[in-house]
C-alpha cells in the first residue's frame, strides 16, 4: 500500500475500527475521500475491521453506489427506483448507457433522487437534478457536460 492511501485510509479506520457495523461507514468514507475504492484498500479494511477480504469484496460489489475505479470527471446518474421505472427510466438509462460509452462521463445507477412525481431524474456530479428527462434532453444535458458547461 503506498503512503498517500495509507493516510487516507489511517484516520477512516480509527474513527470507526470500535463501531459496530463500521464497514459501511468505512467504505462511504474512503469513496468519498478518493473518488473510489481502490482494490489497494480492501486488505487494510478488512484486516482493521477483522473481516475476510471476500466480505468487504462482496460489500463492495453488492451495492451499486461503490466504484472500484476512479470515476471521469463528470458523474451522471440516472434514478432507476420504481416512481421512475413507471414513466420511462428504463428506457432513458439503456439510451444513457449508449450515450455515455464514449463521452467520458461515469453513469451510474441511483435509486431515487426524490423527484418521484416528475422523473425521470437525473443528477449530475451530485448537485445539479433534472426532472422529467428524456432521451431528446439527455443528449442535450451530455452536450452540455462535453462542452464544459
């Protein structure tokens, strides 16, 4: 493990290593520190948390939320909770999917953003929320994110 994530992770594992059901916190945490969960992390995590490596892999693995490798500078994600699923998230996330392949945006997977009476939603780097999305202004949202704006 070199040094800069040995830094990272010391001070996350101390303040929950004595924390019941820390590994969610933990991994919330080092995401949030580093963008991503590095396979670099798990050993250390799973030691501090005396847990077996599989465990926290499958933690990991299991929740959508949680990359393992850094996202592109621009995170769009398409809410697939069920209020969205009713009007069309489904069809607007494979077209997202299509879209986002090659234009160096990270998509992922939300399930709900809290805009249940207007979706689909759509939220871009965390902040900025877009309701009743369609592919017409997906492409123009994805335009606007190439171009910097």
């Amino acid at each position: 493990m070199d040094a800069a994530l040995e830094a990272t992770l010391e001070p996350i594992l101390a303040a929950h290593r004595e924390r019941a059901g820390a590994l969610l916190p933990v991994l919330h945490a080092v995401q949030d520190a580093l963008g991503h969960i590095p396979a670099a992390a798990v050993p250390p995590i799973a030691k501090a948390l005396n847990l077996s490596r599989a465990e926290v892999h499958g933690v990991i693995g299991y929740y959508h939320h949680f990359r393992q490798e850094p996202p592109a500078s621009r995170v769009v994600r398409v809410c697939c909770a069920e209020a969205c699923q009713a009007v069309g998230a489904e069809a607007l996330a494979d077209h997202a999917r299509a879209r986002c392949a090659d234009a160096g945006v990270t998509l992922e997977p939300v399930y709900c953003l809290g805009l249940c009476a207007c979706g689909p939603a759509v939220q871009v780097d965390a902040a900025e929320l877009h309701a009743a999305m369609t592919p017409a202004k997906f492409d123009a949202l994805l335009a606007q994110l190439e171009h910097g704006e």
